[in-house]
C-alpha cells in the first residue's frame, strides 16, 4: 500500500482525493489501495474529507508518506516546504501553478525526486488534463505513482522538458478561458437573435460540449470535421467567412503565444 499525503486540503486536493476514492471503490485499483492523509491548518476544510486521514500538521501527513503532494497555492509555496521533514525517498508533486521545480528543490535536498504538473479548472470535475515533468530522480515507480494520482484529475500527459510547461500553461492551464470566452460571445449572439438567456447558454454550452466530445472520438481531426458542417453556400460558410475576414484564428495563435510570454516572466519573477 502507498501512502499519498495531500497538503492543503483547498479544492484541487479535494477533487483529487475524490477521483482517487472513487477508482478505489470502483476496484480500478491495479497497483494496490492507497492510504490518503489530507493535511490542512483549516479544520473546516478538512471536516469535508470522508474516509481519509486528516491532521492540521503537516509533518504528521509527510511521515512514511511516499508521495507529498504540494496543493497549496503558489505564494506559500516556499514557507510550507521548508518546513516539510522530506527524505530523497519520498516523492514530491506540485500542481502549484507556475512555480518551477528548481524553485521548490531550493527548499529540498537537492536530490528530492520532484514532480510538476500543470492542471487546469475541469480537474474539480475530473475531466481536466493535466502536463506532467519529472526531474533527475523521479525513478519510473514513483513516475507510475505520480501518473495514477493525477489521472485522478483527468488525463495526464508527460513532458521532457519542464520549459513545454509554458506552453501547456498557455494552451490547456488558460484553455478554459477561452472556451467560456466563446460561450459568451455564442451566447450573446443567440439572445441578440431573439432567444432568452438560459436557452441560449443551454444551446450554445450543449454545442461546445457535443463538438468537443466529436473532435475526441473522430480520428480526423477538427479540420475535417468543421468542413463537414460548412455546405458551400450555406449557413456555417456565411459564418466562418466573417470569422477568416476577422482573422480569429490567427488572433487566437497570438493570444497563446502571449499567455506563454506571461508564464515565462512569472515564472522568472517566482524565481527571484
Ligand atoms: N483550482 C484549479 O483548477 C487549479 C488549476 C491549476 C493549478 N492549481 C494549483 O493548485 C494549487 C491548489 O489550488 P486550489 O484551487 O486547490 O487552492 P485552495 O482551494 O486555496 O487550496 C489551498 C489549501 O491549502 C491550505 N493551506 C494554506 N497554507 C497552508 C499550509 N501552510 N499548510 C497546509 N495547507 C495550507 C489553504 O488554506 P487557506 O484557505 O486557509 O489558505 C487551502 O485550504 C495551487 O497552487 C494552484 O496554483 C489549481
């Protein structure tokens, strides 16, 4: 059995611990059981936790646990892991936005096995995807460990280099702003067209879901699968030729490339 120690009980910590029971009780539990122990000064935040350990001290969470898992919010970062009795046998995860793993290690013995993942928002519901780096002395079990509890949270992917994490911080950290930021504009337009709000938000929120679910389960990608809805001469055509004229999607590439600037300098900023 592995002993998984979540410090900070806040809402990222409860929806992994959540995703983590529920494999449990469905039985997908190929590696074995886990032994969760959540880890918050707060007792009102931890009363929500059911059928896990939980302590306001955070040294008696990290004792014998062979994977810490740092979800506190970044500017405490530093404060609480200094204060953590780590050992170069025990795992460490962060899912703490933009804080790099050299910034965490300065707190660690330098050979501390560290994980950084980047999450985004839909992880409280479990269906986020998450970015994933390891550093030199993550070995491949503690890999597989980081593996099952971030997929708790959804799906996960790995990166060598922990630099892609500015790009995964831009592209799906931020991504869900911009798909609400399409919503509202869908819906803007429908109750400009004459139809009340809530319906409008209910077609236009089914629409990008339903898309969504399309552009997972087909393998030849959005491209074909927008051509497939645009009949020459039609609606959808009228439409997208507003959008081309516009230049969104070039727009769009634009606006990622300067969320990924952003994620640089604060990143740098952290580090100082
Ligand atoms: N929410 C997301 O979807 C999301 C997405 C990507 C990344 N993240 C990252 O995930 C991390 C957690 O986010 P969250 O949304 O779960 O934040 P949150 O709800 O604020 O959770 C943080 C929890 O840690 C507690 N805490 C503060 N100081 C502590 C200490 N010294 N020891 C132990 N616990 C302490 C906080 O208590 P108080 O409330 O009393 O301060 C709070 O309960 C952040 O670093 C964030 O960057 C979150």
């Amino acid at each position: 059995m592995k002993r998984i120690a979540f410090i900070g009980g806040g809402n990222m910590a409860f929806a992994l611990v959540g995703g983590l029971r529920a494999a449990t009780k469905a039985g997908d539990t190929p590696d074995g059981q886990l032994d969760i122990v959540v880890a918050d000064p707060i007792p009102n935040q931890l009363e929500r936790f059911e059928g896990v350990s939980t302590t306001q001290v955070n040294a008696v969470a990290v004792d014998a646990a062979d994977a810490v898992v740092l979800a506190v919010k970044p500017q405490v970062i530093r404060e609480v892991v200094e204060a953590l009795p780590l050992t170069t046998r025990q795992l460490v995860i962060s899912i703490a936005a933009g804080v790099p793993i050299e910034a965490i290690s300065r707190s660690t013995s330098a050979k501390q096995p560290i994980v950084r993942c980047m999450p985004n928002t839909p992880a409280l519901l479990r269906a986020g995807i998450s970015g994933l780096t390891a550093n030199g002395f993550v070995e491949p079990g503690m890999r597989a460990l980081a593996e099952r509890i971030l997929s708790a949270a959804g799906q996960v992917v790995w990166f060598d280099d922990e630099d892609s994490l500015h790009a995964v911080t831009a592209l799906s950290g931020s991504g869900p702003a911009y798909a609400f930021y399409l919503l509202e504009g869908m819906i803007e337009a429908g109750v400009e067209l004459g139809i009340d709000a809530a319906t409008a938000e209910r077609l236009a929120t089914a629409t990008v879901l339903g898309a969504a679910r399309m552009a997972e389960a087909e393998s030849v990608g959005p491209r074909v699968l927008r051509e497939r809805v645009t009949s020459p001469g039609g609606t959808t055509e009228r439409a997208l030729s507003i959008l081309d004229a516009a230049r969104v999607r070039a727009k769009f590439r634009r606006a990622i490339e300067a969320a990924c600037q952003r994620s640089r300098e604060l990143a740098e900023e952290f580090g100082k």
